[in-house]
C-alpha cells in the first residue's frame, strides 16, 4: 500500500503546505508518541532541527503533541541530525526527532525519526504512525495530570562536540593544519567549527551565518564554489562542505578539487583495514556509486555490496551483516564503530586522521582511484508506467548487451515525483552518453503516448 506522509527519508515538502504543515506535525508528535510509550516510565523524545524559519513553527507543534499523549519533550535547538541520533540515545529517550530538508532550499522542511538506539524508523513503523495520524486524534491523549514537559538541554552542543572529537585518535590532533568549513548556513554552524579549532586547526568558517532563510543558499556541499575559492585564497590545506543538516559531507584538496563519498569511502576503508578496524571484508553502498571504486577496492582485497538508494537502506544493510563503513556518493557515510547515520563532521575527522598519520597533501591521500564516466538523466512523465512500456524495455535491454562488463546500467523511478532516473557508466564515455539518450529517447515516447 502507497505511504500518504512518509517518503524515503522521513516526512519532507514544501513548508506550511500539506504535508508539513502544523496540524500535521502536531498529528506526528501524537501517533509517533503514541507508538513509542511502553512501560510505566516517563517517556522522553529529543527535537533538533536545522536553522530554517518554518523550524520554529514545527518544533513548537511537535512538542505540543508530544506532551499531549504524555511524553517530555528536549529542545536541543539547532544541531546536526547525527547528534540528534546520538543524544537521543544518550538521553536514554524513547525517540529521537530531526526538523530538517537536508540540502533542500530553505522553503522546504521535514521530519525525520529515530528509534531509540538512533536509528531510522523501519517502514513498518512509519506505516503505524500513518495509521494514527489520520485516525481518531483524542483517543492517544494522556490524563491531565500526565501531560509531558518541555526543557531545553543547554550542555547539546557541548556533549556533540565532545563525542565528535573523541571520535579521532587519541594521539591525533590537527596541529598545523589550515581548514576552511563551510557549514551551509545550517545545524553545524557552531558545533563543526568549534570541534576542529579545540582539535588544534586554523579554522576559517563560511556558511556560518544563518538567517532562516539561507541554509543551502550558493554554499555548502551542493554549491562548492564559494568553498573552493576560498580554500584557494587562504591556501588551505583541505575544505570541507557540510549540508544543511550536517549528515553529509565533500571535501575540497588543497587544489581546489572536489573530493566526493566515493573517494572519501576508499580512503577510509583502506585505512581502517591496515589498522585492523575495518569488518565484514568490505564496505556498503548504493547503486550510484562508482564502478571504479568497486574495481578499486577489489585490488586491496575489499568487497562492495550495493544497496538501493538512500542512507537508510544502506545501514540495514551494515547492520544486517556486520559492516563497519558505509555511505553513498553524494557524502552521506555512515560509522557505524561511531555513529547510526550520515555524520559530515566525523567523516571528515577519520579524512584528516589518514592527512596527519601519512603527511601527505589532500590530493594524494584523497585520488584513489579515477572514476569512470558517469551520466545521470531525469525524465519526466504525467502518468503510466513508463518502465513497462515495450520500447523501453527493449532499449534497456539493448543498452546492457552493449555494455556488458565494461560499465553498469541503473534504471530506478524517483521515489518522491513522477521521474525515470536513467543512469549510465563505463569505460566508453562515448558509448555512455548513446546509451543513456537511447533509453532517455523511449521513456519520453512511452510517456507521451
């Protein structure tokens, strides 16, 4: 049955518009507070949200449901969503909430949800969730004498910042070294600077500077200009771009290169295999990834298993059978010896350890391998179902055969519009490029047929 609220990663969409909206954050706080009392205890949920306007109105609506089904509410302001995963279970609280769009536009929100070891909802819970939320809204509510409190934890930075640093070895620290952060204007705007300047960095901070209405705004890690001039003007040694909600990460060389989840994953797989940290004998990522980091780690003995897209998918994957790093392109990656989710900073904190342990520059630490032509189209279509459609599988049919083991083929429709991603790599770029116009060519006939 199709989810009516929750998508791939939570509930998100334009804010004060259906679904998020007051009414149905406040509905939220309710089912999903419903669902996660048990036992005779006072129930407790941690709220963090990025630094978007419509936050305000959407934290405050939360905590009124969830103090009204009888569940304390910590406000922890504006902070990464991996510290909401974290604090949620160092709060020993029943649930965790995350009031962010990621790297969406400022005018977009969502929620996200986190059981209490930090982890994503599974989709079974978020289907109960759905269930109460349009069902009948008085049957959850507590007694009056029973109703939550709202306190805000004053020491959350403090206690993110801490873990984040103990995430580095002990005998590291970053001396020496001239970093540019770029925090999007978002939820690291305070926690992810003060972390690398206690660590002993020069720190040079853009995107620090939010005003609701500019997270994600020409910075961060889907915009790297700014970062990449910047890092050339102050001749850093390394940049690195955080998202909106500091779950992902880019890294920037002292060149001015981008350095993307890929490379960032190789790096870290292959020192956590010589010190003996990495398990399972390889990493987790999805369909989108490289063919060339595959081929990469094949040649220091290391496997890649692929998993759908989205970050969720890749920790089910990571837990189910006992690996350590995982993460997708894009820079989400997730530590699991760490963290329960993406975590930007502490990524980037096992990067500088692999620059200080070998003292070697970004660019050499950081170019693993050289990734294969890759080529990504969208195609929109009103109705149907394109992926059906004769000419389509034909075409999709054709183009394996042509790329047979030298490249991969990835067809998937978007999970939140009507869209057809066709993506393509291999060895040939010329072939790539053909290939994805063929396929592009017959979902646009399927669709206007």
């Amino acid at each position: 049955m199709a989810r009516r609220y929750f998508g791939t990663d939570g509930i998100r969409g334009l804010a004060n518009t259906h679904p998020m909206t007051s009414e149905v954050a406040l509905k939220v706080g309710m089912a999903a507070g419903t669902i996660f009392r048990s036992g005779s205890h006072r129930h407790r949920v941690v709220i963090g949200k990025d630094t978007r306007l419509s936050g305000y109105m959407l934290e405050a609506a939360l905590m009124s449901g969830f103090t009204s089904v009888g569940m304390d509410v910590f406000l922890l302001g504006p902070m990464p969503t991996p510290a909401v995963a974290m604090l949620t279970r160092s709060l020993r609280a029943d649930l965790g909430v995350m009031l962010s769009a990621s790297h969406n536009p400022a005018h977009d929100n969502g929620i996200k949800l986190f059981d209490p070891d930090g982890y994503k909802l599974s989709d079974d819970v978020e289907r109960q969730i759905e269930g109460l939320i349009d069902g009948d809204a008085s049957a959850p509510l507590a007694d009056a004498e029973k109703i939550g409190r709202a306190t805000r934890v004053e020491s959350a930075q403090e206690r993110y910042i801490e873990f984040a640093k103990r995430t580095l070895p002990k005998h590291l620290r970053l001396d020496g070294l001239r970093i540019v952060i770029d925090c999007a204007n978002g939820a690291a705007y305070k926690v992810a600077p003060e972390a690398l300047w206690e660590l002993g960095a020069e720190v040079i901070k853009i995107g620090v500077e939010p005003n609701g209405r500019n997270i994600n705004l020409k910075c961060g890690s889907t915009h790297t200009e700014a970062l990449i001039d910047k890092v050339r003007e102050v001749r850093a040694d390394i940049g690195i771009a955080l998202d909106g909600d500091a779950d992902r990460v880019v890294i920037v060389d002292e060149k001015g290169k981008i350095v993307d989840g890929d490379q960032l994953m190789a790096v870290i797989a292959d020192s956590w295999q010589q010190s003996g940290k990495l398990t399972a004998g390889g990493i987790v990522a999805t369909v989108m990834s490289n063919l060339a980091l595959e081929r990469y780690l094949e040649t220091i003995g290391l496997t890649l298993a692929r998993t759908p897209v989205g970050d969720r998918y890749v920790t089910e994957h990571m837990r189910k059978h006992g690996f350590n790093v995982g993460g997708e392109q894009s820079g989400h990656i997730v530590l699991s010896d760490f963290t329960t989710t993406g975590d930007g900073l502490v990524s980037a904190l096992q990067v500088l350890a692999c620059v200080v342990q070998t003292g070697k520059p970004v660019s050499e630490v950081c170019a693993r391998f050289s990734p294969l032509p890759q080529i990504l189209q969208n195609v929109r279509y009103a109705s149907g179902k394109p992926l059906e459609d004769k000419r389509v599988v034909k075409a999709i049919e054709g183009a394996k055969a042509r790329l047979g083991d030298r490249g991969r083929l990835v067809i998937r429709p978007s999970g939140t519009e009507p869209l057809i991603r066709v993506m393509a790599e291999g060895d040939d770029e010329t072939m790539v490029s053909s290939v994805v116009g063929e396929i592009v060519d017959a979902v646009k006939s399927a669709a206007a047929a």
